[in-house]
C-alpha cells in the first residue's frame, strides 16, 4: 500500500484503462523493473549526434519507468561534443547516465541484446523485423518510428536540429510500453511506421525541413519547471549556441515523485528539495553558455508585480498543471503564449496570439471552469442557463435580477414566496454572496489538476513547446507556426489532429474586457509592432 502511494510508476500504469485481466500492483512493478529492455545502435549511425541524442533521451525516458536495461552500442564510438550531459566513449557514457536517472537501474553493456529482450533500435542499419523490435530514427524536424525497420534517406542531414530524434526518442519509449503492457491495456494501437514531422504536424511528413540556423530566442518566460518545463529545458539543451534570455518562473520546489516524469531530475535531486527555477537553471545553464537565464521563485502573478507597469512579455510557454495557473499566465497579457497540457497518455499543445480576437488561453479552459463551482453551482441553485450565469456573474455586469427572477429561485429552492425579497433589484453576486445560501448542499469542487502520466508523454509536449518557441525564434518559421491546438494520444498514434481553439461564447473569459485588458495587451504589443503576429 505504502509503496503504491510512493512509486508513481505504480499509480501511473494503474490510472490506465486495465482490461478485465487485471494486473496485481505487483505484477505491474514486475514487469517494470524486471523486462529487460536494450537499446541497440547500429554500427554506421552511432558516430552522429542525431543517433545519440535520440539514444540518450530514450535512455532517460525508459530509465524514468523500467529498471533493467541493456545498451547495445557498437565499441569505439564516441560522444558527439555537441551532445548535453555526457562525453567520452559512448557506451560508457551511456551506461553512467543510466545510474544518474535511477540509482535502481541495473544497465548492462552487451554486444547482443538477451533472448525475449524488447529491443529499442535506434538508427537506420538495424536487423529485420522482429515482433520485440521498436525502430526510431530522427533527423531535423522528423521523426520515424516503427514496428518494422525505418531509415530517413538523410538521416545524416540537418545536423544541429534536435527537435526530430528528440521526439523519435519519446514515440520510440512509447512504443516500448505499449509493447511491454499492450496485451493489457485498452486503446493501444502500434505504429507501423510513421514519420511525424514537428513542423507540420503530418504524420507522413516528408520534410527534414529547413536548417534551423543561428537561434535566438525572444524574451522568453517558461512558467513552470516540472515534467513538461523540464522536458523543454532539456531539448533546449541540445541547442549548444542558443542566444537571447529566458526567466524561469516556477514557485516549487522538486519533490519526490519529479524523478518518475522529469528528465531533467538526474543524481537524486529531488532528495535535496531545491527550489525548481533555480535547479532548472543550473542544471542546463552549462550547456547553454549564450543563453542567459534567470530563474524567479514565486508564481506568475508574484512575478509580474515585481515588473514595471511597461513591462512586455513577448513570448510565454505555459508547462503549469492547473487551470487557475493558466488563466494567471493569460491575465499577464503576453504577446503570444505556447501552452501544453497532459492527461495520463494524451498531449495537448496550443499556441495563442491576437489576444481578443483569437480563442486566448483561458477561453480554452473556460469550459471546464464553467462547468466547476461557482457556476455550476450558481446554476444549481438558479436554474438559470450557463450563459445567463456567467454573463449575471461578471463583475460590474449591470444586470439585476428581476422579481421574476427571485419568484423562480424560491420556488426551486422550496422557499416561502418572498423570502428573497431583498435580493430583487440586486446582482446574482449579492445573492450568491449569502452564507446561508452556500451552506446548503456543497458540491464537491474538483481541483482540475493533470492526472498521473510518465516521463514519455511529458517529454513530447516539451519537445513539441521547444518545437514551436525555434518556430517563434526565426520569421522563416512563421508559416509552420502552430494555428490552434494539436491533440495526441501516446497510446494510439499521431493523427494529424489539428483544429482551431473555440473563442469563449459567454462572454466570461477576461479576454471580452475591451476596457483594461484588451487596451492593454494593444498598448503593450499592437502599437508597437503594428501587429502581432
Ligand atoms: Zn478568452
């Protein structure tokens, strides 16, 4: 029992949809730590940094959930300089790292991967088909991945870009758990093979697509330092010459369930209680000397009371965990704000700029809170619609309930006519204001935070967040920038599912507030550039 609350490997399988088989918690921590797992690299690719990077995120990916691993890599093959966080002769290299994800992992270097191992295959001269076999390989903003050997025709090309074998890490790591769990988990489709492209989105892309160049960042605020922020901040890092300032802003400290979803917690930090901002900063700040970074303790709304009244914020990534944390990063009216969000095995990433024109990023939430106390519960007790609620519920709405209104509200709440009398005139704020009237029925409020995932879900949202900030860094890019929300389920496969965010209809997302909120963000940005784009 003690060990279910504490081992959130545990308690992520066990959120999953079982089938009627049922997996013991022990069992599922068997299979966790005891499947032997092999990364295997090919002998001509592991010389390149594309192979390696995609080797070492998935080493830390897997580490975060499996706990007896093999590295397969052909001798002699050494660190790309370029590559973060290790040096020296690969294999070795590898195996240490191992031991800073986990200090319960066994690694093991072999020639061979063992008989019934699942083997993660990592570049393109890999052996034939096997039904224990993953594929992956990526090469600048393409990743491959497959049940069946896959190879990019240049996967030698767009060298520097790490945003494709990142996330032919992740689908890799992905495709191993469903591997390991699959003939007990519902919803579990494999890939075949496909070759998702992180500029468009297709999940047969073709593009390798162009060089990224010299990146600099905009002023760039990273709220948040958990799963998703780290997993960011860790793709970043890959990005060596990377120019321009970043403030990271988290209120947290590490604690200890980080390690089972953050690549970026690595020899035990999480023991040590740090604070995020500041760890987040020293852990990647060696491998981004021109970038400079700032760390800031404190919430969102704690850090833009220290700003001065002109501040901007010209780009905001959002790797928060609630929606009240969303709606502070709104309400800091940044020019454009990247955003991800995680369920258990499902990513969500949108992008939103035109900030009252556009679905901002409240308004996407907005539903969930509407559906959440107190308009729920405003609507309960009224039985007014949703709409009317809101709109009746927004400060200095000059609306006032009517007498109509107050008959309708006793009867439903079985009170003696007039007993509401004083309200008549009045705002529903008033009415709702009323101790008696809350006392009543409570409802259960809930709190809206993600669920349980693992450190492969976490890390595509990240690398996805890191994808489009490169995009936000260079106009060429412009064009591929994200236009609304894109959805994955990790379980199933990528499927271009791209759509449009819904503008609020009830006129209750602050992004409605023409007289402050709207002539501010139009101060701050649209005199300037003219546009935001
Ligand atoms: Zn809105």
């Amino acid at each position: 029992m003690n060990q279910e609350r504490v081992d959130g490997r545990l308690r992520f399988v066990r959120s999953l949809h079982l089938t009627s088989c049922q997996m013991g918690a022990e069992e599922v921590l068997r299979c966790l730590d005891e499947t032997p797992i092999a990364i295997v690299i090919g002998s001509s690719t592991a010389g390149t940094l594309n192979t390696q990077i995609t080797a070492l995120t998935a080493l830390n990916l897997l580490g975060r959930l499996f706990r007896h691993l093999f590295i397969c890599v052909p001798p002699n093959a050494i660190v790309d300089e370029r590559l973060p966080f290790v040096q020296g002769q690969l294999d070795r290299a590898l195996l240490q790292f191992a031991t800073r994800v986990s200090p319960e992992i066994i690694a093991e270097p072999v020639v061979k991967p063992p008989a019934g191992a699942v083997e993660l295959h990592i570049s393109d001269d890999c052996p034939a088909a096997n039904k224990r076999h993953i594929y992956c390989t990526g090469a600048g903003w393409l990743a491959r991945v497959g049940r069946r050997a896959v190879y990019l025709s240049s996967a030698e090309a767009a060298r520097g870009n790490p945003i494709g074998p990142l996330i032919a890490a992740a689908l890799g790591v992905a495709e191993v758990f469903k591997l390991v769990f699959g003939d007990v988990l519902q919803g579990v489709v494999p890939i075949e093979d496909i070759s998702f492209s992180a500029l468009t989105y297709q999940a047969q892309g073709k593009l390798i697509g162009p060089d990224l160049g010299r990146v600099t960042l905009p002023p760039t605020l990273l709220v948040g330092a958990g799963s998703i922020g780290s997993s960011f901040l860790w793709g970043l890092a890959h990005l060596q010459n990377t120019q321009g300032t970043l403030t990271i802003v988290d209120h947290d400290k590490l604690e200890i369930h980080n390690p089972d979803r953050a690549p970026l917690v690595l020899d035990d930090a999480a023991e040590l209680g740090l604070e995020k901002s500041q760890w987040a900063r020293d852990t990647v700040q060696p491998w981004l000397p021109g970038l400079k970074i700032t760390p800031y303790t404190g919430t969102i709304r704690q850090y833009i009371d220290s700003l001065p009244q002109d501040y901007t914020l010209p780009l905001a990534i959002s790797a928060v965990d609630s929606i009240e944390s969303r709606r502070d990063i709104q309400d800091a009216l940044p020019a454009r704000i990247l955003n991800a969000s995680t369920g258990p095995t499902k990513i969500e990433i949108t992008r939103h700029a035109h900030f009252g024109k556009d679905a901002c990023l409240y308004c996407l939430y907005l539903p969930e809170i509407l559906d959440r106390p107190p308009i729920r519960l405003a609507m309960e007790r009224t039985g007014f619609g949703q709409k009317d609620v809101a709109e009746l519920m927004l400060p200095n709405n000059p609306r006032r309930l009517t007498a109509g209104n107050i008959r309708g509200i006793e009867q439903r709440n079985n009170l003696a006519p007039g007993t509401l009398n004083e309200f008549t005139g009045r705002s529903l704020q008033d009415l709702l204001a009323q101790e008696l009237w809350y006392s009543q029925a409570p409802i259960p409020l809930e709190t809206g935070h993600a669920l349980v995932t693992t450190a492969f879900v976490s890390a595509l949202a990240g690398f996805l967040l890191l994808a489009e900030t490169l995009k936000e860094a260079n106009p060429a890019f412009a064009p591929y920038r994200l236009n609304g929300i894109y959805e994955q389920e990790l379980l199933s496969m990528p499927n271009e599912f791209l759509y449009p965010g819904q503008r609020d209809k009830t006129g209750y997302c602050l992004c409605w507030d023409k007289q402050t909120r709207q002539r501010l963000y139009n101060q701050k940005y649209v005199q300037i550039d003219g546009v935001v784009s």
